[in-house]
C-alpha cells in the first residue's frame, strides 16, 4: 500500500492527483494536495500575491543600483501558507528530507509547461556549520527533481541568521554569497533553485554575482513564495 509522503494517509483509496496527469507516482493524497496552495495570477516576474501586474518587491529591484542591470523571473509552485510552513519545518529542521520528494511531480510537470530548454541549475547554498548540523542542502536536493544539469557552485560565505532580521534590512545586499574560483558559467542560462522565495534578496544577490560572470539569462526557481 502507498502512503502519503506528507501525512503517511494511504493513497490507494483517495481520488488520486498524480493520477489524472497519468503519472502514475502517488506521493501526496487528495487531503494535502488541497492545503497546498498553488501560486497563480500573482506578480508576473515572482509569484507574489498583488494585484499589480509587477509587486513592489520586483519595482525595488528593478530600480536598486546592484540588480538594475539584470532580470531575474522567479517561478514558485506554492505559496506559503501553514501548511507550506510545516513542511519546510519538518524538512529543515527535523531533517525530513524524504519530504522534498513529495515535489518530484509537480517540478515535472513545471518543466514541462514551460518547456525550458538549456538550463543549468545553480542551488542556493547553505553554510558549512549549517551543512554539518543539518547533514543536507534542501535546495540541492530540489535541484536533484529536476533531472537537468546541476553546477553546485556557489559558497556561503556569512552565516548571518537571515530569518531573525527585519524585511527593510533583507531588502540590502550583506554579501553573503560568493562563486567558486575557476568557474565558467558564461553564455549559460542559469536557473537558481532554493526552498522558498521570500523578499528576492537571496536570488537578487546570487543574480548579481552570476550576472558578473556573464550568463546569459537568469531565472529562479522556489518551492514556496511567501
Ligand atoms: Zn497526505
Ligand atoms: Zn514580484
């Protein structure tokens, strides 16, 4: 019998999602498909819920000195709600990494839609004592779902706890990002993936750092778009 990746509920019996796409690959049931709540009709360059056509999120970036000179498009498959909030919870800091599974899916059928083609994916790193509690990057096993090549390139370089800090201090660079030396990422189109999406400091400044490397595009891509 196949259980819920999420709540451990047996699927076998419950109207089934992963079913009408024909995937055949039950991983979550109808109950937790339903309290994840799907981005759309939100910002066009992040997913944010507005009812402007671009949030005033995406205008800041649009105008900072740093990020004028690059676009960067996020997409985000969910928002973040309670139950988007567990489930990170659960996979960061309970170390639920089989969780991260549960996505395989929907990133399928993400890629899909948009029929990228050429991507690289770049993850968003964690710090090393992070990385030494935690024993994963979240972000690097996200990338893994994508079956696309990944460059795990990037370091962090400060570990500054960037929940704790107010949003108007996030929406500034604190240099917390570095590329590795010897890397040649030029030409490529590079998609940043992380867990969650929240003021766009993280990709802006990873934005930053690859737009120095000459890449030809930029996009990004988020579990959750809080
Ligand atoms: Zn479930
Ligand atoms: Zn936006």
């Amino acid at each position: 019998m196949e259980k819920c990746l999420l709540c451990g509920q047996h699927t076998n019996n419950l109207f089934n999602y992963c079913h009408i796409f024909g995937l055949g690959n039950k991983l979550l049931c109808e109950k937790c498909l339903i309290l994840l709540e799907r981005v759309n009709n939100g910002c066009v360059k992040c997913g944010k819920k507005t009812k402007d056509i671009i949030c005033s999120d995406c205008l800041y970036w649009r105008n900072y000195n740093l990020t004028k000179l690059f676009e960067i498009v996020n997409y985000s498959l969910f928002y973040y709600n309670d139950f988007g909030k567990e489930i990170l919870r659960r996979i960061k800091f309970s170390g639920d990494l089989k969780l991260i599974y549960a996505f395989k899916n929907e990133i399928r059928l993400f890629i899909k839609k948009y029929r990228f083609k050429d991507i690289t994916l770049v993850p968003v790193p964690i710090h090393n004592e992070r990385l030494e509690e935690r024993g994963f990057n979240q972000s690097l096993y996200i990338a893994k779902l994508f079956n696309l090549p990944i460059l795990d390139v990037l370091v962090k370089v400060n570990n500054e706890k960037q929940s704790k800090k107010i949003k108007a201090m996030r929406m500034e660079f604190n240099n917390l990002f570095d590329i590795k030396p010897g890397v040649n990422i030029e030409n490529k189109r590079v998609m940043i993936v992380d867990d969650i999406y929240t003021t766009g400091s993280t990709v802006h400044q990873i934005g930053r750092l690859l737009y120095e490397k000459k890449v030809k595009e930029i996009l990004s891509f988020t579990l959750f778009r809080s």
